[in-house]
C-alpha cells in the first residue's frame, strides 16, 4: 500500500488542508478513504483528496507516508497517475 499525504499548509475556508493521494492506484486510494477516514467519494478531486488538517494524524495513523509536496507530486507522476488540468483556451 503507497498511499501518500502531504504536510497541511494549503488554505482555504479558515482551514489548512492536505493532499492524500496513491502511487499505485485510484482503487487503492477510494478504499482507504472510505475505510480510514469517511470522507465521501464526491471528494475525490480527480487525482487526489482534500484532507482537512484535523484528519491528518488519522490518516497518518492508518498508514498514510507522510511525505512533502515535491516528494507526493513526483511520485504520483511517476505512476502516471497525476491528472492534468486542461490548458486555458484550448
């Protein structure tokens, strides 16, 4: 199991999130939301979830690696599971 989340410091709503993402599958991510932290799959943002700083140590807990920013973003690319957002204008 490779899922990954990053250090809570993106603001947004008064609150500071994490990103939580998997290096092997999207399967693999939906299920351990689903059994670890509950937050519904309407969540997903395409290639990872929002994880509100209060979740953090849960997910920690229940075996997420957490790792830095760069580190997630790499490792998600290698897999080939980072999604792109579309190029504005195209």
């Amino acid at each position: 199991m490779a899922v990954l989340i990053d250090t809570p410091v993106w603001p947004w709503r008064g609150r500071r999130w994490s990103h939580l993402v998997s290096d092997v599958s999207y399967e693999e991510l939906h299920a351990f939301v689903a059994t670890e932290l509950g937050i519904p799959r309407r969540a997903f943002q395409g290639d990872h979830y929002d994880v509100p700083e209060d979740l953090y140590d849960v997910a920690v807990a229940a075996g997420a690696q957490p790792v830095g920013a760069r580190e997630l973003l790499g490792r998600l690319m290698a897999a080939g599971l980072r999604l792109r957002k579309p190029r504005r204008g195209a």
